[in-house]
C-alpha cells in the first residue's frame, strides 16, 4: 500500500494529553479533513495528495477507527501490491453479517467556509466502504488484515475483466515479482477447484491459460489479453534479436510467422529515473530509435501501442492489422 503522512487521530490524543478538542477546534477552523470518526487529516495535505495516496489514506484511516476490519478484493489487491484496474471507487471489506453487506458512500468531510459555504472537497474524489459477505481467510499483510494472497486474487479473478485479471496472474506467478510472496500454478488450480460456482472455475482456468510469468509489466500483460481476445495468434514473449554489431534487444512480443515484432511504450520508459538510470529522455527515446531501426533493418515489421490501445481494443486491432496480422478467432469487444 502506498505510504503516506500519519493520521491524526482523537483518541491517541486523548490518551496523550487528556483531551481531543484541540483536533475539533482545527476541524471546525478548517484546518482539518475528518476522514473517519476520530481519525483526521492536515486538510492542505489532503488537497495534495494524489488519487492512489488518498485512497491509501482512507484505508488506512479506516482501519484506525475499526480495528477489527478486513479488507478484501481491489483493496486486498493494493495491500498485496497487485495490479488493480485504476483507483476503486470503495475501499472493500468483508463481514460476516449479511445484513451488514453492502456500499456505504464516503464519510470524509471538511469543514464548510462561513463566507463561501464550500468544504474545498466539492472537487477531490472520496472514498466509501463496500462490505462483502463471503468467508474469509484473514491474514496479516502491509500492517493490515487482509484476506490471504491466494484468496485475493481468487476473489479478482473472477470479477475482473479479462486483461486486468490476467495481468494480476502474470504478477503473483511471475518470477521477477519483487514485493512480497508469489504463488505457482498448482497453488491457483487447487485454490479453483474449491470455488462453489463452475462459472467461476473455468473462469480461473481460462486467465492461467493465458498467464505468463515471462510478462514484465501490467501493459504487457494486458495487451497479451486483448490480442487474445481480439482472435490474433499468440505471441512469443521477451524474444531476443542480435544481428551483425551484436545484441539488438529483447522483444515484447514476437510473431515468427508474420516477422512482426511488437512492443508495448508505458511512459515509465522515458520518464521513471530508476528505469532511465543515467540517460535523460532525450536519450531513451533516440536509443529507442535505433533499435528499432535495427530491427527493421533485419526484415522485421515492428509495431507499437501504449496504454490507450490497451483500453481501446479498436485502436489495438487496427494497429495490428496494419503491421500484417490476421485475426483467427476474435470475440465480439471492437
């Protein structure tokens, strides 16, 4: 989970000093944002935090105001540090009482301007609870209790789309996971095979058909999902290329039949300094340049795409299509 600055919270302060009502007086001075019963937030820092920081805050905020609370599902997913389709619209919990399942909209609450009537919130995304009633194995992970890494991504799979649960395969699976525990195949097959709803077991089944731990980045792992869902042949993964001066690169996707390499441009690429390393973006883009020239200078066709072709399967199709591959079996998405 994403850290951020520590909460302020009434009752450590009571404990403390005795008293609480300093944190009510800078509430009501608007000073401060209430983002659960007793637990608030520098409001300025609040307003700067970036949407997965908030999110991050809100969990964590509810987890000081009910210590008993276990996440689950796309909130299970961050603790896990896996990938999660943008940021969730509820931080996700489970109870054991159905009638206490269900969506509860954001508590997070400023106080009003007396000469504006405005809490400065109208504009910044908050975050409800949405309770599940499902069993549960809870464990502890990140500082928080949380379902357990096989259950979480059981519980993703089967709900998310095609791609989004894909790429959350390829990352448990994967060997180059660097945070936290990863899982094997068997594990999620076994795990499959205890869930009551055949629906739900084929739907594993079809995600670990499609899983590679080869994938080195969520794009990847998506696009690989679309192009099977767009009904174009499966790609090789990360396949190497040399040619006269030596060792050109390792591929993102390859299709041998059609001499068609293809590759997947995240901004990461030209922007993350620990993926830059000592060159500027200047640089990463004329190296980038050259080695693709490389490439084609080889026969190859190289194609590219970036995250909209990954959630727009038209412009993917077209791109692929123009590079020369032929569509065997697609599905109804474009």
């Amino acid at each position: 989970m994403d850290s951020v600055p520590p909460l302020l919270l009434a009752g450590q302060m009571r404990a403390l000093t005795g008293s609480s009502r300093g944190l009510s007086r800078a509430y009501t001075k608007g000073d401060l944002v209430r983002v659960r019963a007793g637990v608030y937030y520098s409001k300025p820092a609040w307003l700067a935090l970036k949407a997965w920081e908030r999110y991050a805050a809100t969990v964590a905020a509810v987890a000081a105001s009910d210590p008993a609370a276990g996440f689950c599902y796309l909130t299970a997913l961050r603790v896990w540090r896996l990938p999660t389709p943008g940021v969730p619209d509820h931080i996700h919990m489970v109870t054991r009482s159905p009638h206490k399942a269900g969506r509860i909209a954001s508590t997070t609450q400023a106080a009003k301007n007396p000469k504006t009537g405005l809490t400065g919130l109208e504009t910044v995304r908050g975050y409800g609870t949405f309770r599940h009633h499902w069993e549960a194995d809870i464990v502890q992970a990140g500082g928080y209790a949380v379902t357990s890494l096989v259950q979480t991504v059981m519980d993703s799979v089967v709900r998310l789309e095609l791609p989004e649960a894909v790429a959350v395969a390829d990352t448990v699976l994967g060997s180059r996971r660097k945070e936290g525990a990863g899982l094997t195949r068997l594990d999620l097959q076994q795990a499959s095979a205890s869930l009551a709803s055949a629906a739900k077991r084929r739907r594993v089944l079809e995600v670990l058909a499609l899983a590679d731990q080869a994938a080195e980045s969520v794009g990847e792992s998506r696009s690989r999902a679309l192009i099977h869902i767009l009904g174009f042949p499966a790609p090789v993964l990360q396949r190497s290329f040399n040619d006269s001066e030596g060792f050109i690169a390792r591929t993102d996707f390859f299709w041998p039949e059609y001499g068609v390499i293809g590759e997947f441009d995240g901004d990461a690429k030209y922007l993350d300094d620990e993926l830059l390393g000592d060159r500027s973006t200047r640089e990463a883009i004329l190296a980038e340049k050259k080695r693709e020239d490389r490439l084609r200078a080889l026969g190859y066709t190289v194609v590219r795409w970036d995250w909209k072709a990954v959630t727009d399967p038209g412009i993917l199709r077209r791109k692929l299509e123009g590079a020369g591959l032929r569509r065997e079996n697609p599905r109804r998405v474009d």
